[in-house]
C-alpha cells in the first residue's frame, strides 16, 4: 500500500545510440545521481549497468526505485522499465521544466539531429530529424575527430583554439574525411578543420531549427551541449544566446525528462488512490500485423 | 633495358607497379594513403622502385592515375582510373568487354569495345554507400581485418538485411543486428549483398556485357566475387592483382609514351 | 460465434493480401494478355471492364522486391513507385501486360510512359491524357474525346466494338463498389475499433486485382462479417491520414500509425474511389463518366481544381472525421505531394490543428524512427 | 592522349549582337520594373507552352519566373534563396526554381538583378511540365492571383500519328482553343480591353520572323567549325528570344544574330580555336557553374553544336517548322500550340529520336547528358533514354548530374573526372576508327 508520505524516486534511462544516460529523481524533483555509459553493443545491458552505476552511486537498492521511464532508441529494450516515452517528448518537458520560455530545441545526437518546437506548457508541437545520412550529425564530429587523433572530449577545447577555419564542402561525411586529409596535406592546422567541421555541422542544425519554424527562445540538448565551440558556433549562426540544461544535464536532458515524466504518472497515480503496476516491460501489443504475414500463394520477384 | 611506372594514388590505398620493356610487373608496392597524397606517391612509387631493384632515375616515363592524381608531383602525364583501369583489365584478359572497380572512395563501372577502347562508364555519386569504405565500416565494427571480412562473410548461413546505406552509419547498424545477436558472418553476408547490388546496378548502366573483370582493392574480397557473380549472373576475371589494377593500366601507358620516345622530363629532380 | 467471425474474417484479408502482395500478374489470371496496366491515380476502369479486359493499377513494388535493373534507368532523384514500377517491367513481374496507361499526373509519371515505350512496345505503352484544368467549360468534351479514344484503343485489341449497354453494365458494377467503399470508410469513421485502415486497405486494394463483382461480393461479405465482430473500444487520438494518394506508403508505416492513433479517414488509394458519387447509368456512359470526372471527383496533389482548395479539403477532410489531428504524408522526392505537404502544414499551424509531417518510400524498412515520430505524435496529443 | 591535347582558349568572343541582346535584356528588365506604376498588367508566364502571344496581344508585361531563378543562379545569389524557401519549409528535393522563386517572394521580389518583380495580374502555368502548376499554387497562396492552367496535351503514343483532320487532332485542337478563349475572357476582363485579333495578328507575324531566323541560325551551327556554342551562347540568344518573342525588336536582335552567325561561318571562324569534338547537350545547363562546364569541355576542343534545351527553350517551335497563319489568329494559334507539344516538347516517346537525328544533322561525336537532381521533367527517364541510344545506335555518351541552380550538387572534382574520361574515350575511339 503506498501513501502520499512514502518517499519516491524515479528512474529515468536515455537508452541513446551513442551514450546511454539515466538521472534518478525524488519527489522534490532534486536529481539524486545520474550515469552515463555507451551504449555500445548491448543497449539492454547498457542499460542494467547505467542503472546499476546510479544505484550505487545513490547507495540504495533496485527495490527502492519507485518508478523506471525509459527513453531513446533503446526505450524498449528494458525489461524493468514501468513505461517508455519518446526522446522528444522528453526533451521538451525536461527543457520546458528549466525554462518556460523555450520554444524550440535541438538535440544533437550521435546519430542524429532533432529541432523540436514546444508550447508554453511543454508540448511538442513540430519536429524535424536530419535524413539518415551521417552528414550533419554528431558522428560526423566523431569521425573527424577521430581522424585528428583527438577524443571527442576534446573536440570542443580544440576547436576554440581556431585562427581560421576552413570550409568543409563535402555532402558527404565519408568523403568529408578525404577533404580533412586534403587539408592537412595543405597545411591547415587540425583546430582549423575541427573548428570548420563544426561550422558545417552548426549549420545544417540551424537549417534544420529553422524548418521547424524556429521562435525564440532556443536551448541545446543533448552530448552536444559538452561542446563548447559548437555552442558558439550555434549562438553565431543564430545570432541569439542558446539555453543550456543547468548543472551538467545537457547530455542527461532526455533521460531527465523521462524521470519528470515518470514522477508525474506516480503522483497521478497516488492521487487517485490507485497502486504503481509492476514493470510493464514484456507487455506488448498484440495486433495482427498484416506486414509480416507471409501469404501461402505470394512470389517474390526480384 | 626500358622502365616505366604506373602509379594509382587512391582515395584510401596508393598502388605503384614498375614494367620493364615486355610490360613484366619487375616491381609493385601498396601503401595506405595516410596524411599526405603527394608523399603516399612518393613512397608508393619509391617502394615499388625499390622492389624492381631498381634507381627512380632508370623510370623512363611514370604515368599518374587515381583520385590523387593530379598530386603525383613527379608524374609525367595524368589518365583517369576509368581509362587505366580498362586497359589493364584488358591487358590481362583480353576478352574483357565490362570492368567493375570497386575501391575505398568509389565504385566505377566500365564497358569496353572490341578494341579494348572504353565506350562508356558510370561512378557512383557523391555518396560513399556501396562502396570499399563500407567494408572498412564493418571491419572496424567486428575488429576484423580487412582481408579476413570474405572469408567470414562467407561462412554465413543465414544473411541479414541491411538497411543503412550510410557508410557511417553501416557501423552502428552491424553492432545493431550484433546486439539482436545475429551471427557476425550473417550481418557481414548481409553488408557485401548490399554493396554487390548497388555496384551491380552501376554495371547495368553501362549494360553488361561478357567478359566482365572486377578490379580493385576489393576484388580481393571472395565473399564479393562470389555474390556479384551471383547478383549479375555471370561469372567475373579475377586477377591476383587486381587490386593493382590501375597502376598496371598508367603503366601500360607509360610504356606506349616511352616507346614512341617521351621521356620523363623532370629525371633529375626527382632523382634529388 | 464472434471467433468463427474474426476466423472469416481474417480468411478474407488473408486473401486480399495474397493478392495484392505478389508483383506477378495473377497466374490465375490466365491471360496476362487481359490485364490493362495502368499507373496512378485514377482510370476510367468501367471501359476496361466493359470491354471484358482487367483492369490492374500498377501500384509499384512495395518493400519486398530488390531493385537491381531500374536504378541504372531511372534519375536519382525520382521517387520509388516509379522505380519499382520499372523495376517489375524489367524483371519480367510485368511480362505480357496486355496495356499500358499512364497519365500526365506529374512529370515522372509522363516519363514513365516513354520508358515503357522505349522498353516494352508490345505493351502498347500510352499516355491517357486526362487533363489538368478540370475548370474550362470545354474540359468535359475533352475529356469525353480522350475516353472515346481509349475505347478505340481497346476496341481494336478485342477486335470488336464496345456497346454503350456493356460500359452502362459496368457503370452500374462499379457505383455499387464505389457505394460499398463508402460503408467500409463509414464504419473506420464512426467506429474504427471495429475495422483499422489495414484492413481497409488490403479490402480496397484487392480490388484492382479482381473482377469488380468478385470484389463487391468479398466487400459485402466483409461488411457483413464486420458488423458481427466484437471490439474493445480504446482510448487512441483520431487522426487522418493523407499523402497516399500514389505511391503506396508500406503497411507496417500505416500499423505503426495505428499502434498509437486511430486513422480516421485517408486518402489511400483514392483513386479507387475517385468518382465520388453516382455515375449517372442513363444516357451516353462515356459522357456520364466524363462528366462525373470533372464534377463529382475526389482531391489530390496531382489534380489542379479552383474549385477545391487543397486546405479547404483537407479541413473538410478533418471536421466530416471528426478527426482532433493530422498526418500528412509525402513519398520521398514526390514534388507534388512535398509542395502539397508544405502548403497543408503552414495552414494547420494557422488553424491551430495539430500535425504530423511525415517522409516515406514504399521501399523503407525500418520503422524505428517513424515510430518514434508517430509515438511523440500521439504523446503530445494525450498528454497534459 | 586527351591529357596532352593542347587546350583551346576558351574566352568568349563577343559578339556585337551581344550588345544588343544586352541592351534588350536590360531594358526589358526596366519595363518590368516600372509596369506597375506605368499601370501596365503583369503576366507571370512559362517558357514551355505557347500563351506568350496572346498576353502580347494585350499589352501584357511578361516575367518569366523561370529565367528570374536561372539569373540567381548566374549571378550567384541562388544559394541565399534556396536557404530562404528551405527555412520556409520546402524539401530540399523539390525543383529548384521553384525554391529560386518562392525565396524571391520571401525577398520582397527584390531581384538580384536590381530588377523588383511585379506582382502578376494573371499567371499562366502550362502542363509541359506539371511542376509550373504546382508553382502556381504557391502564386495563387501567395500572391492570391487566380492560376490559369492550360492543358496542352501531347503524343500519346510511339506510333501516334495526330494528322490534322483526324478527330483525336482535332479533339485536341478544340481543347486547346477552348482554353485560349477562356485565356482571352480572362485577358479581357483583366485588362479592361476587348481582344483584337489583328494585334495577335501582328504578333504571329513577328514570331514566325523570329522562329525562321532561330532555325537558320540553329542550322548554321551544323558547320564546323561550329560558330558559337549552343550551351554559352546559345542560351544568350534563347533569353532574348523569349524575353521579345513577337515583337519587332526581336525580329531586329534574330536577324543581327543571324547575320553574325552567318559571318562568322562565312570566315570560318570557331567558337573554340582546334574544334576537336562536337557534342550534342541535353538537359538543363548548370547556371551555377556554366562557365565552368563550358570550359571544361573546350580545353579539349568540344563544343556543343546543339541542344535539346534549345527546343524547349524556344516553346517547341523550332522543332517541327511551325508557323503561325495570322489570317485565322486565334486557331491557328490553337492549332500550332498543340503541334508543338505533339512533335517538340512532350518528347516522352521520341526524345532519344530527336537527339540522334541531331548526332547526324551536326556530325557530332557524342551526346553529353546533364541530368537535373530536383528537375523530374529532365532528369526521370534520361538514364533510360541514353541507355538505348548507346545500345541501338552505339554513340559515345557522357552521363553527369547535378543542378539548375543549386551549387550543392556540382562537385567539380566528380564531373572534371567523368569529362576527362570521357574525352580519353573519344580519343580512344577516334584512334580505334583511325579517323582524326
Ligand atoms: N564530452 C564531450 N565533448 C564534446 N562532444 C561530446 C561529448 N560527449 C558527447 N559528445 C557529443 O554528443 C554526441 C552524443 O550525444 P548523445 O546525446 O548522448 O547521443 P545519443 O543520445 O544519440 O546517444 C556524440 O556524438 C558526441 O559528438
Ligand atoms: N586484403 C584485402 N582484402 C579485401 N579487401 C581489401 C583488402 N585490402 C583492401 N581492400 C579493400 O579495398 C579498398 C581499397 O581499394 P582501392 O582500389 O585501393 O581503393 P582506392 O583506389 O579508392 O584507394 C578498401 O576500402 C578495402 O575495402
Ligand atoms: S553521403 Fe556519406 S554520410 Fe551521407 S549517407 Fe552517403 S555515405 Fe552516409
Ligand atoms: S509519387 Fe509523386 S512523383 Fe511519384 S509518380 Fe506519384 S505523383 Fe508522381
Ligand atoms: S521541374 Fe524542371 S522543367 Fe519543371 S519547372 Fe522545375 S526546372 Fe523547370
């Protein structure tokens, strides 16, 4: 039997395709701990471990945890989540949550770039995601950076240090790394081409910010937000200041917003008297899916 | 004795090949393009000098080919891959009337006449999907040297489908299907299908026509000779050095320039 | 009994999906010879029909087929029905077409025609010119001249002439398909817990693979069985769906869609049901059909109409739905349908009605991202 | 080898009907800037499709969308248009003269060339190609002017033979008659003034000049060495043409031109010094990069001797030696409208046809194809036409893509490598046939 007294701490795990990222919450909406891992191979392992790292670094146990929302990519690869929200729909609570005034969010991610416009109350109004193609993502960055035989902590402090950088014409992110080799071959220095880069980079966001209909204020979301010269360079192309989450969440902002968005549910839950489900994690739809039906008669072609 | 040189500075591998006056291989070298194109050349070519046992100042004539051609500084003369890769194609098997190269950067496929003359040809377009970087993607994803990427694929038994085109992003989705616990050499089988149909959709543009050569780096690959062979339905001229393709083409045509007398005109200052 | 029902039912959509998932032309359809390929949107298939010919609309090749021949034919930049339509011509999935139609909807379907005829002569590939400017007094006898030509045309092939009685006999088949479309799209309208829009669509679309009165027999029975079937309402927003009006978006696009959202109307497929009334079954057929093209006809991006406001339909669309939002799809690189998608966005946001903008290609895959944008879809209209 | 045949200079000669052409140009520019307060009606209208003469008739000022989104691009202002309609929301995949335009709307119609658009009183959208109707849309949203679509419809069929006095011609004619008398209701009431069919009359009169002159002119350049080139100058002279399609003043310019032309071939002299290689172009220039093409090519000695574009260009009449009988105006009009679409410009079942009878016509070695990323009326089928025009009439063909406009899709390191090779294959080929 749970009561309005019981203490509550939420569970929020941003199952990303990079990074996988999780905050805990309590009640009071204070962030208890927080962990970040890559999600590499396993996101479902990813996530356990993320979880397990939160735990402990909060010294309580998994039976202690009231409520698991996940989010990201790998949002249903969790078995003990309780529920799972969209990345966007996190996003915009947990931005809108610091600041009420923001309408509209980017999120630069490993593999790709969201441009989210919210209303007053947090909704999601209109969105836009980059195309699947490396160019004009964080992967991007990664590549090059990797290229320099930098790591992507240091991109940011690198690219600061640009005199002049140089422009990146390549569409593409494969043939943008033979134009890095071009450069360097020509004596440009890596902070130039680091910094050019991410001016590409900035500027595909924006166009993207701006097809969302871009309004004032904007804020930055996401492991881009480590980046500090991709934040200048995204405050330079829109000429205006981009908020960014306080006290470290940029990357954890989605994860964030799922522990929000959870806390809301169990207080709903509470309010009307009604007990927190078990974790819903195998529970499925179970609609015929006319798509995977193989038809006895069907011949392929091709 | 006459020497000439064909050197193909690619976009990820540069290939040097030395032929003495019977156009014999006397001398080759593969070097990775790492930093700087003009200095790959240099030490490619410099290599495969070394190889043939030879000095660079016994090079009569050095033709300069591939993405980094212009770069060659110590070049005499600048021909296309398409053009090297057809004439050496044919030089080791003459009744070759279609090329496939597949290399690091870009995928090519030519059609040749019944004089070895090109007749037509197509490259992919400005994106890197289907092409050797795909590999190169999947190699770096299984920790898997390049050459041994066939020889796994190759064991598959169940292939996957792959649906990234993105060379970029061809990594995560393998870790992907990885993670679903898919077999390596299933995701792999399911990574040359994809190459092979986009480059066999590039030879049907130039329309395929018996004997067809496959060159370039990864004509090494057996898992890609096998399924090309199958997505065209014919089978395909491997040569041993098919990777070297190219710079045996510049070569052959080195050696027409050397024969009808050109000769190198910077000797000395590359000799310096 | 309801399980014997659900048991019928879903006996009969697993046929309308064998159908129309196969690129073959219906091995039952002994003669290939009498299948009358014809590229979107809408066809004057009563004179097809009339002529004792099959109608079959070439709705591309979905996202089973491999396209190894047609990306060496066709520009980069040209979306997929388009390709796997040329696709299926040159793998064979098309041999012995006895015709082939397409209509200036747009320039890549112009150029389908002449791929055709440079490829497949013996297709007797042709361009039915229906027209763009429905608004000119002269557009009905225009278009009266057009179909009288096709009926020469098909004519000649069955070498003999089609009677007036025979094309009012298939007016009369296909107004009562038309009409039982209706009742299909009712019921997904007033209680679309009963019927979801797969199944609506695999209905419709076995159609195009059938004898008309086959498929009005099949609708009725479905009808029937529909009205039996026990549903457990729930709790989805009721969206419409538009931007399937040629190339066919893939089924898991449109289950993915109704995991979290009730598709309260659409125009899938609407050329099936372009004609949106009646076709009077009086008088000269031939004109009636012409007529009613150019007075009692649907909507899309690739029909010009002063009298009807892309955003105009498209709330009309909304308000008869009752629907609270809308998704409003485009199939990559369909200039009309992105011209169209921008042009509907920018006036929902005007009208403050909530949307979805989504991108697809028959071809597609993977579903991942598109669900993620449909759930935070829906997210946004649950959650306060 | 072509890498050491000894490059052509490749700067332009001027031409002194240049000049002309020039002063025409600008001062066409200055009437549209000030038609509004001189309370002159603007007419927005395509060049595919032939309504230009009627809005003649009626004193229209004529803009041409499609040569203002051409011109950001040659003057190198398409990039910040393009960003402006994509920030408005337009899919980087749709036409993009489209985008060109709709940024122009975005600017205030403050054109690059110091040139501020008019709102149009009537814009006319043809259905050669079903995206300037689309476009118009955006017009009608935009500017609230009502489009008029003219349906030209065209060949139906390979074998289609629409012989005047069979019905389906006749069919067709109708339609397109019907139409223009809607156009001339429209024009009426528009303008305020009741149609004159002399005045159309007199129109016809000057566009058949026109047209006569263009086809000697085009003819001319089947000399070798070909006088100018038909993808730098040519588009020179195809601008004019259209921007004083029946008038006097263009009769004037044609008949300069032709004179020069004439000289020029009477002198011998070549647009490019060593004429090495003749080429056929089809598809749309590069407007971005045009010069650069050009160049490319000519430091091999190839010229491009002629171009579909140059049909399209020119409303199809060129291509069929149509002429306009000013004694019956408006049927005629009606009934040369319909030919030119039939036998010029809906080309779907012929277009491989019409581009080897040109191989022939002007001796040329090959066909370079320029596919248009976001034009789907050039680009659709042209993979498709140049594989049978390498197949069943074994001609050597070039294959590039990239854009109108859009600067994004020409990498020059990509196209400098497929025209090298393509000139390594004419070399190649020529040595095969022991000719040159
Ligand atoms: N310390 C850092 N400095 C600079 N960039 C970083 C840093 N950490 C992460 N990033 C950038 O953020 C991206 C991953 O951010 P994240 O939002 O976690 O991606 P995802 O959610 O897709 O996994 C990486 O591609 C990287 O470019
Ligand atoms: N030993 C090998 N086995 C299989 N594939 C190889 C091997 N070595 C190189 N490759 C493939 O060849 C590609 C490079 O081929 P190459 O023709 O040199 O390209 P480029 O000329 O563009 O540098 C590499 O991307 C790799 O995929
Ligand atoms: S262009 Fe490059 S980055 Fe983009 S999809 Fe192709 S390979 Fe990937
Ligand atoms: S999908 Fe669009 S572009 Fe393609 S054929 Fe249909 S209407 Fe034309
Ligand atoms: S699609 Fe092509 S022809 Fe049509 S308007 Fe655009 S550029 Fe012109």
């Amino acid at each position: 039997m749970t009561t309005q007294t019981q203490r509550l701490l939420i569970a929020g795990i941003d199952i990303g395709s990079t990074y996988t990222k999780t905050v805990l919450l309590d009640q009071t909406r204070t962030v208890r701990a927080t962990a970040i891992r890559r999600s590499g191979y396993k996101p479902a392992v990813a996530a356990a471990a993320v979880f397990d790292d939160v735990l402990a670094a909060a010294g309580i146990g998994k039976d202690e945890v009231t409520y698991v929302a996940t989010t990201g990519y790998g949002r249903y690869m969790v078995p003990f989540r309780h529920t799972q929200i969209t990345e966007l729909t996190c996003h915009a609570v947990a931005t809108s949550y610091h600041f009420p005034s923001v309408r509209t969010i980017l999120d630069i991610g490993g593999q790709d770039i969201k441009a989210i416009r919210i209303d007053e109350r947090g909704r999601v109004r209109a969105f836009r995601l980059n195309d699947k193609c490396a160019a004009g993502t964080g992967a991007f960055l990664e590549k090059t950076s990797r290229y320099l035989g930098l790591t992507t902590a240091d991109i940011g402090p690198y690219a600061l240090r640009a005199t002049q950088p140089v422009e990146i014409s390549s569409v593409c992110a494969v043939f943008a790394e033979s134009e890095v080799i071009n450069h360097l071959a020509g004596g440009v220095t890596p902070e130039n081409i680091m910094q050019g880069a991410i001016v590409a980079l900035g500027g595909r966001a924006v166009q993207l910010m701006k097809r969302v209909g871009l309004e004032a204020d904007c804020a930055l979301a996401g492991g881009m937000t480590n980046n500090a010269a991709m934040v200048a360079a995204l405050e330079g192309r829109l000429g205006a200041p981009l908020k960014l989450p306080p006290d470290g969440l940029g990357q954890l902002n989605g994860a964030f917003g799922a522990a929000l968005l959870g806390l809301r549910r169990v207080e709903r839950l509470l309010a009307e008297g009604r007990a927190i489900p078990a974790p819903s994690g195998e529970a499925s739809a179970t609609v015929r899916r006319w798509s995977s039906y193989i038809a006895p008669t069907a011949t392929v072609a091709g | 004795m006459l020497y000439v040189a064909g050197v193909d500075v690619g976009s990820t591998q540069a290939k040097a090949v030395v032929l003495d006056e019977a156009a014999n291989a006397v001398g080759q070298a593969l070097l990775d393009v790492e930093m700087n194109m003009s200095t790959a050349a240099q030490d490619v070519f410099a290599c495969a000098v070394a190889d043939a046992r030879l000095d660079e100042s016994d090079i009569a004539y050095t033709v300069a080919t591939g993405y980094g051609r212009y770069r060659v500084t110590f070049g005499d003369m600048q021909v296309t891959e398409i053009s090297c890769h057809a004439r050496g194609a044919t030089f080791e098997f003459p009744n070759t009337r279609t090329v496939l190269d597949i290399g690091g950067q870009d995928t090519k496929a030519i059609r040749i006449g019944g004089s070895g003359e090109v007749v037509d040809f197509a490259m992919n377009d400005k994106c890197a999907a289907g092409t050797g970087r795909f590999l190169g993607a999947a190699s770096f994803a299984l920790e898997t040297p390049l050459s041994e990427l066939g020889p796994l694929a190759l064991k598959a038994t169940a292939p996957v489908k792959i649906t990234t085109t993105c060379t970029v992003f061809a990594e995560s989705e393998i870790i992907g299907h990885l993670a679903k616990g898919h077999r390596p050499e299933d995701v792999l089988a399911g990574m040359h299908h994809s190459i092979a149909t986009r480059c066999a959709s590039l030879v049907r543009r130039v329309g395929l026509a018996p004997e067809v050569t496959f060159t370039g780096g990864v004509s090494r690959n057996a898992a890609m000779v096998k399924l090309l062979q199958e997505v065209l339905d014919t089978p395909l001229n491997i040569s041993a050095r098919g990777h070297f393709m190219g710079a045996i083409g510049a070569a052959l045509y080195a050696l027409d320039r050397a024969r009808s007398g050109e000769r190198r005109v910077n000797r000395e200052e590359v000799a310096r | 009994m309801p399980i014997e029902t659900e048991t019928s039912l879903s006996d009969i959509l697993a046929r309308c999906h064998a159908l129309t998932h196969t690129d073959q032309i219906p091995p039952d359809e002994a003669a290939a010879e009498s299948a009358i390929g014809y590229f979107p949107v809408y066809f004057p298939e009563e004179i097809v029909h009339a002529a004792g010919l099959r109608p079959h609309a070439l709705l591309g090749g979905g996202n089973r087929i491999e396209v190894r021949y047609a990306d060496a034919r066709i520009g980069s930049f040209v979306c997929s029905i388009c390709r796997s339509t040329t696709e299926l011509g040159l793998n064979g999935s098309l041999k012995g077409l006895g015709g082939f139609f397409a209509q200036p909807i747009c320039d890549a379907a112009k150029h389908m025609a002449g791929i055709w005829g440079r490829n497949f002569p013996e297709q007797n590939p042709q361009l039915l010119a229906l027209p763009q400017n429905v608004n000119s007094p002269a557009a009905a006898r225009y278009v009266y001249d057009e179909y009288q030509r096709l009926r020469a045309v098909l004519a000649e092939k069955i070498g003999r002439n089609i009677s007036d009685e025979a094309i009012r006999a298939s007016v009369r088949v296909y107004n009562e398909n038309r009409r039982l479309q209706r009742a299909l799209y009712a019921i997904k309208r007033d209680d679309p817990a009963r019927l979801s829009t797969v199944e609506t669509y695999l209905l419709v679309r076995a159609g195009t693979r059938m004898r008309r009165e086959q498929h009005n027999a099949l609708l009725r029975d479905a009808l029937r069985l529909l009205a039996e079937r026990r549903v457990r309402p729930l709790d989805k927003p009721r969206v419409v769906f538009v931007g399937g009006f040629c190339e066919q978006p893939p089924l898991e696009m449109i289950e993915t869609i109704e995991d979290v959202c009730f598709i309260v109307d659409d125009d899938l497929l609407i050329g099936q049901r372009w004609l949106t009334e009646d076709v009077p079954e009086e008088g000269d057929p031939v004109w009636a059909l012409a007529e009613s093209y150019v007075e009692r006809s649907a909507s899309s991006p690739v029909q010009y109409d002063a009298r009807k406001p892309k955003e105009d339909v498209l709330l009309r669309m909304l308000s008869a739905a009752r629907a609270e939002a809308a998704i409003i799809a485009a199939a990559k690189f369909c200039e009309p349908g992105l011209d169209d998608q921008l042009a509907l966005s920018h006036h929902l946001d005007a009208e403050k009605v909530p949307y979805l903008v989504l991108e697809f290609e028959e071809k597609m895959t993977s579903f991942e991202q598109m669900a993620m944008q449909v759930e935070t879809f829906a997210e946004s209209l649950l959650f306060d | 080898m072509a890498s050491t045949a000894s490059p052509a200079p490749t700067a332009a000669r001027s031409l002194d009907a240049r000049t002309a052409g020039q002063r025409l140009v600008n001062q066409w520019l200055a009437n549209i800037h000030t038609a509004r307060e001189r309370g002159q009606p603007v007419a927005y209208i395509f060049v595919m499709g032939n309504a230009i003469e009627i809005l003649r008739a009626f004193g229209f000022e004529l803009v041409f969308p499609e040569i203002n989104s051409l011109q950001t691009g040659v003057r190198k202002a398409a990039p910040d248009f393009l960003a402006k309609a994509e920030d408005f929301g337009f899919s980087p995949d749709v036409c993009s003269y489209v985008k060109a335009d709709v940024g122009l709307m975005l600017s205030d119609l403050q054109h690059p060339s110091g040139t501020r658009m008019p709102k149009p009183d009537l814009a006319i959208a043809s259905s050669m190609c079903n995206v300037y109707i689309k476009w118009a849309e955006i017009w009608e949203r935009h500017f609230g002017t009502p489009a008029f679509v003219l349906d030209i419809p065209g060949k139906r069929f390979a074998a289609w033979q629409p012989i005047p006095g069979t019905p389906q011609y006749e069919a067709d004619k109708r339609w397109v008659q019907g139409q223009l008398a809607d156009l001339v209701a429209r024009c009426e009431q528009i303008t305020g003034t009741k149609f004159d069919p002399d005045r159309l009359a007199e129109v016809e009169a000057s566009v058949n000049e026109m047209i006569r002159l263009w086809v000697e002119i085009l003819q001319l350049n089947q000399r070798r060495p070909a006088p100018y080139n038909s993808m730098l100058d040519g588009l020179t002279y195809i601008g004019v043409l259209n921007a004083w399609r029946g008038t006097p003043e263009g009769v004037e310019y044609m008949r300069l031109l032709r004179d020069e032309v004439a000289g020029k071939v009477a002198r011998g002299e070549g647009r490019v010094a060593n004429e090495r290689f003749r080429l056929i172009f089809s598809g749309t220039p590069c407007y971005v990069n045009l010069r650069r093409m050009v160049e490319l090519f000519e430091t091999y000695g190839g010229v491009f001797a002629a171009s579909d574009y140059l049909t399209y260009a020119a409303g199809g009449l060129d291509s069929s030696g149509l002429f306009y009988d000013p004694s019956r105006p408006l049927e005629s009009l009606a009934e040369v409208t319909t030919r030119a679409s039939q036998l010029g410009l809906s080309n779907h079942f012929f277009s491989h046809h019409t581009l080897a009878q040109q191989v022939k016509d002007y001796a040329a070695d090959g066909i370079v194809y320029h596919g248009i990323k976001s034009c789907r009326t050039v680009a659709t089928s042209m993979a498709d036409n140049r594989e049978y025009v390498t197949k069943r009439y074994g001609l050597p063909t070039l294959y590039i893509e990239s854009d109108l406009i859009d600067p994004r899709y020409w990498s020059d390191a990509q196209i400098k490598n497929r025209v090298d090779a393509f000139f390594e294959v004419l070399e190649q080929r020529r040595l095969v046939e022991g000719g040159a």
